[in-house]
C-alpha cells in the first residue's frame, strides 16, 4: 500500500492542489477518466467544506490530507481543525426548500462519486471525511 500525507494551509488554491494529488494517486490505480473527474469532485467538495466551513479560512488552521492506494482501492482522508458540527443538523438538500440555494450540496455529491463515505469528528476537535473509491474489477 502507497500512502502520502501532507498539510494544506485554508485557502482556495489548496482546494486545487487537493484535487490535483488524489486525481494523479487516482490513475495511478488504473481508474478511467471520468471516475477519475468524479473523484476529484468529491475531493474538492470535502476540501472546499473543510476550508470555507470547518477552518472559515483562518490562516492559523490547517487542513490534513491523506492518501492511500492499494491495488485495489483509493482512499482519500481530509480533516479539518475547525470546531466540527452536528451532522444531524445538515439539511437536507432534496428538499423543496432547499432545491435552488446555491450551496449545501458538497457532501452529496461526494457520497454519490465514491464507494464508502464516512465523516466523524476527529479526536482533539474538527471533522474529517473518508472517500473510498474502488478499482472495478473486470
């Protein structure tokens, strides 16, 4: 198993960088191009929620970053150290009300482009989410 770590400040660009690391670990492990773009979707949506929501941009936090790839699966690790949040508290996206907002649709479309989504909060403080994609084997 291969396995990379590294610590992005709260801003936007590390959003792409992000991105950019897990969708390069992504064809590495031989997915094709747009399960690939699905999960660098996923990627970017946790780590723009880890950015904007959980460390609100502050300089002085950091998002954590963590890749592992077998020969069988992906899995990107994002934490946050922001004070983390009820999950249950979420709304839900689907619903009328919500249908037309601009945002609050990361952590669905995330579920929907990965085999395995977990999200709890971390010990010490923050959130941190696990996407799982797998190699489909033929």
């Amino acid at each position: 198993m291969e396995r990379m770590e590294t610590t992005l400040d709260s801003s936007l660009s590390s959003v792409d960088k992000a991105e950019e690391l897990a969708v390069n670990e992504a064809s590495k492990l031989g997915l094709g191009e747009e399960e690939r773009a699905q999960f660098g979707m996923a990627v970017r949506e946790c780590t723009v929620n880890a950015v904007v929501h959980g460390n609100r941009y502050s300089k002085n936090k950091k998002v954590h970053l963590e890749i592992q790839r077998s020969a069988e699966s992906i899995t990107v690790t994002i934490g946050d150290e922001g004070e983390g949040f009820d999950f249950g508290s979420l709304p839900d996206p689907l619903a009328p009300e919500n249908l037309l907002k601009q945002s609050g649709r990361g952590l669905l479309l995330a579920r929907a482009f990965v085999d395995d989504f977990d999200l709890h909060l971390r010990p010490g403080g923050g959130t941190e989410v696990r996407l799982v994609k797998n190699l489909l084997k033929a």
